[in-house]
C-alpha cells in the first residue's frame, strides 16, 4: 500500500513519457529544500500518478489545510 499517492492532471497534456518528481522537504538544518523522489512515473494520457512506497527522506506531512509541494519535469 502507497504511504503518497497523488494524480497530477494537465489538460493541456505533459510532454514526454516519464516525469521525475520532487517534494519541498524539511532539512536536517531546518530550513526547506526541494528532495527528488527516487521514481520515474508514467505519463498516461494527461495525467501523471505519484506513488511513493516509502517515505523520502526530510518528508513531514504537513498540518491538515496546509499544502504538500511537487515539482515535476516531464521528458
């Protein structure tokens, strides 16, 4: 069972047939950065699923009604 699963959908498409994907993580210092999750995931028609099995490192879910950063590139 995935411990983070989202769907990412661009009408407009994503160019490619992979996306790498990465999350804004808390430091060991305290301070924000962004940390690649170690997958490529498929793109299926216009839409990008990221499921991660394990939880990358720096990861804390934030307080419920804040938000969860992604950035994906698409090659």
């Amino acid at each position: 069972m995935p411990i983070l699963k989202y769907v990412i959908i661009d009408q407009k498409g994503f160019p490619g047939k992979n996306c790498a994907a990465a999350i804004l993580a808390k430091q060991r210092n305290g301070q924000f950065a962004w940390s690649a999750l170690p997958s490529q995931f498929p793109v299926k028609g216009k839409t990008v699923t990221i499921t991660q099995y394990t939880v990358p490192q720096g990861l804390q879910l934030p307080p419920k009604g804040t938000g969860l950063y992604f950035a994906i590139n698409c090659f």
